[in-house]
C-alpha cells in the first residue's frame, strides 16, 4: 500500500479535505458519490475532482476505495466475516470490484490476505 502513504498528511493539511477525510472516517460504508464528496468541501463537483487531485497527487475514487480496503483489511485480521461479508461491510457494493481494488492496494487476493493473517 505503499503508493499511497502520506495521503493521510496531505488531505489533514488542507482545512477542506480535513472535513473530507473526517467524513469518510465514520462513513467509509455508505455510498459516497462524488457530488457528495465535493459537497461536503463546498466545491462544485467539476472542480473538486481537479482540486482532489492537485493536493492529494490521486483521484477522490482511488482514495476513496484505498480506505475501503484499508478497512477491510482491519476486518479480516479481527473478524471472522466472509470475503463478500467484509466487501459490503466496508462499503463495495460489487465483489468483482472489492476484490479488484484489494488486490491493487494489497497485493495479494482477499482471500490470499485472510489466510496469510489467519492464525494456524
């Protein structure tokens, strides 16, 4: 996951997206579509993606979906939930896509990341 660390720092230094990054904090689970996002930083919603991503260096979806899987990597380690359970539970409403973005940002399978965590 190394791609993107320090998008913590850069969202928390810029008062908007700290609001931002709050937000998908406690709401990573529910859908959170991009006229929303920007909403919540008080942008119109076709300058917020640019904006996003000259401060932040990635596009909103992206960082949005790295949290996702962030979560969900919390969830395998301390739960004993499914891989479809953990998908809807951290906010992927599609398991082709959870399993895709998992596998960008943790470069094993869900199903590879649980056994490897599992203990024996």
């Amino acid at each position: 996951m190394s791609e993107l660390d320090g998008t913590d720092q850069k969202l928390d230094y810029y008062p908007r997206l700290k609001r931002l990054h709050q937000y998908v904090e406690l709401s990573y689970s529910e859908p959170i579509p991009l006229e929303k996002a920007a909403g919540i930083v008080a942008l119109e919603s076709s300058y917020f993606s640019s904006y996003f991503r000259a401060k932040v260096g990635i596009t909103f979806t992206d960082w949005l979906r790295h949290v996702r899987v962030k979560k969900a990597m919390e969830l395998l380690k301390t739960k004993d939930f499914s891989i479809t359970e953990v998908a809807y539970e951290v906010g992927f409403r599609d398991l082709r896509t959870f399993e895709r973005a998992f596998k960008k940002y943790a470069l094993k399978t869900p199903r590879e990341f649980k056994k490897s965590v599992l203990p024996c």
